[in-house]
C-alpha cells in the first residue's frame, strides 16, 4: 500500500518550540550561537530513483572504528567530518556521540545510518547506484560557524563531485 | 532529502526537502535488527523526494514509535543494558490501547451514522451531529496517537540519553 505523504505545518506553537528550545541551549551550552540559513536552494531532481545514485549523509557521529573518532569531550562540539566508503561492512562502523540514545545503532547501525538498506534497494533496482563515500559529522555543535562555513562547503563539493544525485541525511 | 524528528528545527534552520517521521533521535530508520521496517521507511524517504516540489517544504510519514524506551527484539535480548523505565512503558502500552478504543469507537459511529443515513425515517439533525461527534474523535485520536506518544516519547528518551550519557556508554 502507498504511504501517503501529509504536508507538516510550522504553526505558531511549532515556531514557539523551537524558540524555546534555543533559549535551552542558549543558557546550557557555552558559546552557542544561533544559525539559520538565510536562503534555501533548491535543485530540481529531473530522474526517476532508479536512475539516481545516492549517498548517505549523517550528523549522528558514525565513523569506521579505524577512524579518529569524535571529539565528545570538547564543550564547543567538533565539526570536523569523517568520510566513509560505502563498500565498508557496516561492522566496521561506530558511533561516537553523546547526545542522543544510540543504545539501537550501537547494534545495528542501519536505524539511523542505512547502508545495508541501501544497497539492498541498489541491488533490487529501487535506486540507480550508490556514491563511492558517503559522509558523518557529530552535530553537537554549539557554534556552528565552522560546521557552517568549512565542513558544510567542503562536504558539498565533494558530494557534487562525487555524482551523488541524491544525498540522504539522517540526524542524532 | 533531510530525515528530521525534530521538524520545528529543520524548519527553522532551512532545508529543501525534509520528511519528518515521529521517531528517536537515532532510530530514524527504524528500530535494530529489522531489516523489513528499515527497508521500507529508507524507501519512501527516498520517493518522498519526487513528492515535494517547493523549497522548504517538509512532509509528515504517518508511522508512529511505540516502543518505550527500548525493548529489545528476541535476537538482542540481554544485549542492549538500555535504561529501563516500566512506568512509562505502562503509560505507552496504555496509549496504545485507547487509540485502538478509539479508533474501534469512530468505526461504531461510522456505521451509526450509515444507519441513520439509510434510515427511512431519520431523526432531526442526527446526521450532522453524529459527524460533528467522529470529527471529535479524530482529534481525540491525534492527541493521544500523536501528541501524547510525541511526549511521552521525547521524556523518556531525553532521559534515558541523559542516564546513557552519564554512565559513560556514549564514548
């Protein structure tokens, strides 16, 4: 059966939450600074899926365990990034975050970082192909100036050039 | 296409394309060690793309999470050591059962209001109020299947990250 897609609605008590949540974080995280993006770009996407190549895209911490990992321990976050190659086993991968329950990704990395479910969808046609890299931040980051205007720029261009028409991107 | 639980902030910051699904932070994809339910929501994540055609636009999917915190699947019994909390577990399962109460009311009146349509001697103003009365329990039921679970969801996983996070699992 079909899902049916519903349009979600930023009504005034929605627009209040996030309000009152930056005022939370205002006052609980040293250094933070609020960040919008003023324009939001917008490429049409002309191909069916199953002519796209896709990659993944997280801000929940993953990492190969061979990989530095995220530094958790610095109050002002860590926006560096981390590549991983998508022909990794998914064993091979960890998570190192601390501000979200990652108890379920801890053993199994795909309820938040879906490689395997993507290459099954490869393997069954659903998607065209799967970018050779796909990409992880730790998005606890209170000032998000660098995560802002080095690591997004740069993850950017390299998702461009990677071919990827498509980059999913699942959060902590 | 950004997979969000916490719609209020994607909107804020600014993005594309965003589908929004009432989950944990972490479980958007599903819950460990389901491949079936895992497969599916990547899948209309990713066709949900084609269903949006204006910048900024975030669409809702209408799974809901009930599993509070964390019960573990058969396969990973005694694997997790997540943080157990049985009262709010009881307060899910309770959810649950006056959704269900509620959705079984809404099909009765339905067919209330079927009879009364077809009755061949209908009763003044019956009809109109017993649609008033299912739309009153359409919001009955957002409240409790949506709100309430909403809530419930996002104490107990706030806390049950903050127990993680000071037990030192999260390193």
């Amino acid at each position: 059966m079909a899902v049916q897609f519903q349009d979600w609605h930023f009504s005034e008590a929605e627009q209040q939450k996030y309000r009152d949540w930056m005022a939370r974080i205002l006052v609980g995280h040293t250094g933070t600074k609020e960040r919008c993006n003023q324009t939001v770009y917008w490429t049409p996407l002309a191909k069916p899926l199953s002519q796209c190549t896709v990659t993944l895209f997280t801000t929940g911490g993953v990492h190969r365990k061979s990989d530095r990992p995220f530094d958790v321990a610095n109050p002002h976050g860590d926006p560096s990034f981390r590549e991983i190659p998508t022909a990794v086993e998914t064993a091979q991968l960890m998570v190192t975050h601390t501000h979200y329950n990652h108890v379920d990704a801890d053993r199994d990395v795909n309820c938040m970082f879906p490689l395997d479910r993507l290459r099954e969808l490869c393997d069954a046609g659903v998607v065209g192909g799967i970018a050779p890299t796909a990409y992880s931040i730790m998005g606890f980051n209170p000032d998000p100036t660098r995560l802002a205007e080095e690591t997004a720029p740069e993850l950017a261009r390299r998702i461009k050039t990677s071919g990827a028409d498509i980059a999913l991107m699942t959060c902590g | 296409m950004s997979m969000t639980v916490q719609p209020h902030i994607t909107a804020s910051v600014g993005v594309p394309r965003a589908i929004y699904i009432r989950f944990p932070a972490g479980n958007q994809i599903g819950e460990a060690g389901k491949p079936q339910q895992q497969r599916a929501i990547l899948t209309v994540a990713l066709e949900a793309i084609h269903h949006i055609s204006s910048p900024g636009t975030i669409v809702e999917l209408p799974y809901r999470w009930r599993r509070f915190p964390i019960a573990e699947e058969p396969v990973f019994i005694g694997a997790s050591q997540g943080p157990r909390h049985p009262q709010a577990e009881a307060i899910g399962q309770r959810l649950d059962a006056a959704v269900r109460q509620a959705r079984e009311y809404r099909a009765w009146l339905e067919e209330r209001l079927a009879e009364a349509e077809a009755s061949p001697t209908p009763i003044r103003g019956l009809n109109n109020a017993l649609r008033t009365q299912i739309g009153r329990v359409d919001h009955l039921i957002e409240v409790l299947d949506s709100q309430g679970l909403d809530a419930l969801r996002e104490v107990v996983n706030s806390i049950a990250t903050l127990e993680l996070r000071a037990s030192g699992r999260f390193v």
